[in-house]
C-alpha cells in the first residue's frame, strides 16, 4: 500500500513515515501542499495523510484538488485545530477521517488501516475470500481455520489481493504498493513471492486462490466471503 | 434634566416652559396695558360727565340749580352706577344725582376752585367708584361769585368685568396657541425623529442578528454616528475573525511539536525505556488536554451574533450528522435527527457548532446504535437535545462529567474536554445544561440557549 504524507513539520514527518513503513506501508513524504499534490498526481497512491495547516497551499485547497482531479483514494486529514468546523468542512471537501494532533501513533495506524479496507470494499477488519480469512488488525492469516505464518511481505502482498479481491493488478501496481520508490523494482520478485504465496494458501493445489492473468497480472479469485454493504 | 429619557418629552417639556414664561410675560404686558386704556378712557368720560354738569347748571336769580332735563340719563336712573352731586364752598350740597336714591354722595369734602382731581372710593353700600373732583369759582351774572365743585362717580364694576373678560380670552388664546403648537411640535418632532427611530430600530434588528449592517440614508447630523456603529460592528467582526486565527496558528504551533514527540517516542520504544516514555507520554497527553482546553475556551465567544444572520440549526446537524457517520462509520449508528425548520441561534455559528459537534459526539461515542437529535426555538431561547441509547449517565458521573477534562468513560478514546467546552460555551450565552434520561434508554444531554446581548 502506498501512502502519500503532506506534513511540513520535519520531526513528525519522519518519525511518522518511519512508522507506517515499519507497518508495511510504502510512504511518500511530502512537506508543503504544492509539493503534496505533486506527489498526488503524479504517482500512483492509495491513501493521503494530509496535514491542514502547510505552507505554501493549504491542505484544505490540496483536498480540493484531489477530488476536483477525480483521485477517489482515502484521505485522512490530520489538524492541529480541534474545533467542529475544521472537522466538518474537511469532510465535507472529501476527506475521509481526520485525527486531531497530538495524536496516537496507533490510533492513526487503526484509522488508515480501516480506510484502506473500506476503500476495498470491506465493512469489517476481517477480510474473508473463500477458506482464506485475514484480520488485519492482528494480521492473523488462516485457511479452512488453521493458522497460517507468513512473512511479513508475504502478509502485506496477501492483504494488497484480498483488499481488491476480484480486481486485476498489474506487476507494476503491486510493485508501487509495497515498495518505496527508491526500491529497485524487479518484477520477478513479485512472481517469486506469489509463488510462494500460492504454495502457502493452497499446498494441495485445489482451489487455485490466485489468478495469473496472461501480460496483464493477478487476481484473487477466491470470493469474497463477507460482502460490503456499505 | 437626566431624569426625562425621552429625546421627544425634553423637547415638549421645555418648549412648554418657554411657552409658559414667554404668554406670562405677554399676559402681564398686555393686561396692563388694557387696564390702562380702560382707565384712561374713564378718565375721559368722567371728565365728560363733569363738563356735561356744568353745562346743565341753571344760575338764574342767583341760584345754583340742575334741572334734570340737561342731565345724562345715567344720572337719573336709580343704582346706574353713575353718581352725580354739586356742592357750593359752604359744604352743603346743591345738588345730587337721582341715581343716588337719597344716599348722600360718598364724598363731601371740597376741591379747591380751579383744582380737579381723581379719587377711589370705596365705600360701604356703594360699588367700587371712582371719582373726578373739579372745583371752581362760578361767576352769577349779577357779580356774585361762589366757589363750587362738581363731581361725577363712576362705578368701577363693568370695567373690572371688562377687565376679566379680557383677561379670560387672552388665557383662552394662549392656552389654544400653547396646545396648538405642541400637536405641531409633537407631530414635527415624530418627523424629525424618524430617521433616529430607523436607527434604533436598526440597531435592534443587528443585536437580534436580522440585520448585518445598518442602511438606508441617514441625515448629516446622525449619518456619522450610523456609519461609527457599522465601522464598530465590522471591527468587531474582524476583530473576532483576527482572534480565532491567531487561536488556530497557536493551537498548530503548540499541538504539532506535541505531535511530533509523541510519534518520535512511539517510534523508539524499547524495554528498559518504557516506564519514561510512558511516563512522558502521560505528561504529553495532559499538556495537550490543558492546550486543547484552554485553546477551545478561549474560541468560544459568546459573541453577540452583532451584524450576523441569525444562524440555521438544521444544516449545521446534518453537516454534523454526515461528518460523524463517516468517522463513527463502522459501527452503524442511526442518527435521527428532528430539528424544527425554525430553530435558529442568535449568536456565534462556531460556537453553535462546537455544543452541537460535542454533543454528537458524545451521543455517537457513548451510544449502543442510536442517537436522536432535536432542536426547536422559542423566542427567547434554542433547546436542543441529544440522547442515545448508551448506559446513560448516573448522577454522580453527571457531577464530575462537566469538570474540565474528565471523561464519563475512560475506556472510550477521544476528548473528555468536550462537554466541558460545551457546560463553557452554554455559560457564555446565559443558557443551561442538564443530563436527563433519553427515550432511547441512555442518557440525555438538554442545551438550552438565550440569544447573545449586545456587545
């Protein structure tokens, strides 16, 4: 998952794209609107953390913009200022969520991870395709029941398929997501991992949980056990 | 004259006085002057009298006689008012007037010939007279010569009459003129008064927040003060404005080290650093409480809604309604909301919208799956409730709750300080907060607020 951070304040910044990269997330930083909504548009992003008060373009207007361009990715606001309005007209522009500063680091975590999978399609934090069930709460993997270990990258790539159960991905998406853009990107990296996903899920080789697409990528093809309704 | 409020009764009250002193003046002046003419005039007559009198002696033989036939009718007719008498040097009286009825004339003391004068008499039986004296030396044909004197009374009663009945018309005009002119004035003063009536109204409509500004031509002497009062209203405005933005550059410049410390200790945590970093990240939480407190106080006005609309309740709790389903959204509250389509606050919509956030909130944040919201106005005040179907709140929690910063449940994440704000915000607008029991099952939170003074 690739995460786009507007912050201007260096220390926070830092710390904070520290941590969500510790939790598997792939982080853009980003230190003033002009530059955030950059970022925005150019590169491929699947939730924003946008900071209200920036220099330079206010994250209100940087808002704006991104749903004025059609980018329907999450946004969570982060503010400084408490008060009722701000919450309401952040909301109101489009964004998602917002966590009032000085914020818990795990309550953020909560919060992005939730509209993440919303944004998936899923109302619950347990993600369910076919025998195959996720929580990503306490990114417990089990099939038909029995627990499963997976390495962390292996998690992260499970969880990016299932988020988007039924939807084709690309190499190059898969990619974006779980990597930062200094890593050197080799597509057979991601072949090797989903064959090693595949083996995991289904060592038996019955239900075939992942698709390959010919020239076009994968998808989980295994339905979705527990539907949105939202 | 502190005491006459009214711009229209000071008018009235001194034009009055002025009246007043001014008919006085011209009552006396004009009364003299009439009593003067009236004297002069019987002066005229009396002097008139006497001549006639002297024309109708008859000297013959010697003898001073009148005969009645020269004589003026006055003279002849009984209490006419008009009193004749003819009296030689030794005292005795030649003659006197029928009109006297056989009563001596009241005077009987001689002019000295060639002398004349006026005398008041005012003597029992008789009306107020006055009368003329003039004596002189009557010459007989014969030689002889005799001193005389011959006087004439007149009664002063039909001239006192005149004199009153004067009098009672000049009060009558005067007192028409006084009442006359105030209907004028009053009715002027309504006119000229207009446009300060508009002014006040105007000023009242911008206090009730029905108006922003004041419009409208204003005469030169009052357009200065109009146009101080929109100048003063605008300031205050911007002045707020200016205040709430230096609150929120404060509460980012405060709340984003804070925010920053708390993520840079969440990120290095190891074993044996933990007791600190807890125990800092405890004095970090409650420094962002007191900042977030004091900061959210310090928004709330309480101003005088002075040149705002009064503000809509509805659209500020669906806007809330949308924001907190989106945040709350997992756990599917239903949200029912019954605000009166005229349920208006006469105040700050910042601070309508804080009460309004906090209250939600609450209700969202403590309820099982309900929330239910109303509101509706009364002339005076805006009552607005929200109850859920929560665990509700027991009367010693309801104590504590509105104690800044403490939570009801501390289980719950989020902001204890809210209701505080919101016990705050009520105070400010002289309205009241009570818990009660909602239909829901939970508790309920019952704002009523009185629309805002002026300044």
């Amino acid at each position: 998952m690739r995460l786009l951070l507007v912050e201007d304040d260096p220390n926070l910044s830092r710390s904070l794209a520290a941590q969500l990269e510790q939790a598997g997330y792939s982080v853009e930083k980003s230190t003033d609107g002009r530059e955030g909504l950059y970022y925005a548009r150019e590169y491929p992003v699947d939730l924003a953390i946008v900071d209200l008060g920036l220099p330079s373009m206010s994250g209100v207007e940087l808002i704006k913009q991104l749903r004025a361009d059609g980018k329907e990715y999450p946004i969570l606001v982060l503010t400084a200022r408490d008060r009722w309005q701000d919450k309401v007209e952040a909301l109101k522009l489009g964004a998602d969520d917002y966590v009032v500063k000085p914020f818990n680091v795990e309550e953020l975590l909560a919060r992005v991870d939730a509209l993440l999978r919303r944004a998936g399609g899923w109302a619950q934090s347990e993600l369910v395709c076919g025998p195959i069930t996720l929580d990503t709460r306490t990114q417990e993997v089990k099939v038909n029941a029995a627990k499963l270990e997976l390495t962390s990258f292996e998690y992260k790539l499970l969880e990016y398929l299932m988020l988007h159960a039924g939807e084709v991905l690309s190499k190059t998406q898969i990619t974006e997501a779980l990597y930062s853009e200094d890593f050197e990107r080799d597509s057979n990296v991601i072949e090797v991992f989903i064959g090693r996903l595949r083996r995991k899920l289904d060592p038996e080789n019955s239900y075939k949980p992942i698709e390959t697409l010919r020239g076009r990528g994968y998808r989980l093809a295994a339905e979705r056990g527990a539907p949105d309704s939202d | 004259m502190a005491l006459v409020r009214s711009l229209r009764a000071r008018v009235v009250l001194w034009v009055s006085v002025a009246l007043v002193v001014l008919f006085a003046a011209t009552g006396v002046v004009l009364d003299v002057a009439f009593r003067n003419s009236l004297d002069e005039a019987r002066r005229e007559l009396l002097k008139v009298q006497v001549l006639g009198l002297i024309g109708a002696v008859d000297d013959a033989g010697g003898q001073l006689s009148v005969p009645t036939g020269n004589l003026d009718p006055q003279l002849q007719v009984a209490n006419s008012g008009t009193y004749g008498a003819l009296y030689t040097d030794d005292g005795g009286a030649v003659w006197q007037s029928l009109s006297l009825l056989g009563r001596d004339f009241p005077i009987d003391y001689l002019a000295v010939a060639g002398d004349e004068r006026f005398e008041r008499l005012d003597v029992p039986g008789f009306p107020p007279l006055e009368a003329f004296l003039k004596g002189l030396t009557w010459e007989f044909s014969s030689g002889r010569a005799t001193d005389v004197t011959f006087a004439i009374a007149l009664s002063l009663e039909p001239y006192n009459e005149r004199q009153a009945a004067f009098r009672r018309i000049l009060i009558g005009w005067f007192l028409g003129i006084t009442l006359t002119m105030l209907v004028v004035l009053s009715g002027l003063l309504t006119f000229v008064l207009l446009p300060l009536k508009r002014l006040e109204r105007q000023v009242r409509e911008v206090e009730a927040g029905e108006r922003v500004k004041l419009t409208g031509r204003y005469p030169s002497e009052i357009i200065g003060l109009a146009d101080n009062l929109n100048t003063l209203i605008d300031t205050e405005r911007r002045r707020l404005s200016r205040y709430r933005n230096t609150l929120d550059d404060l509460a980012h410049s405060l709340k984003t080290p804070l925010a920053a410390m708390r993520t840079l200790l969440a990120e290095q945590r190891t074993k044996a650093a933990e007791p600190a970093q807890d125990a800092l990240n405890r004095e970090l939480e409650r420094m962002d409480q007191r900042v977030s407190y004091q900061l959210r106080r310090a928004r709330a006005t309480g101003a005088s809604g002075l040149g705002t609309e009064p503000v809509a309740v509805a659209p500020i709790v669906d806007d809330l309604k949308q924001t907190l389903d989106k945040v709350y959204r997992d756990k599917r509250v239903r949200c029912s909301v019954e605000v009166a389509p005229n349920a208006v606050f006469r105040g700050d919509p910042g601070d309508l919208t804080e009460v309004l956030g906090n209250l939600m909130d609450n209700g969202y944040k403590y309820c099982k799956a309900r929330v239910r919201v109303t509101a509706h106005s009364t002339p005076e005040r805006l009552v607005i409730t929200v109850g859920d179907d929560g665990r509700g709140i027991t009367a010693d929690e309801a104590a504590t709750l509105f104690q800044r910063g403490k939570r009801a449940d501390e289980s719950v994440p989020g902001q204890g300080i809210g209701l505080a704000v919101v016990r705050e915000t009520v105070d400010l607008y002289r309205g009241t907060l009570d818990v009660g029991r909602s239909e829901l099952g939970g508790a309920e939170l019952r704002v009523e607020l009185a629309r805002a003074g002026l300044l």
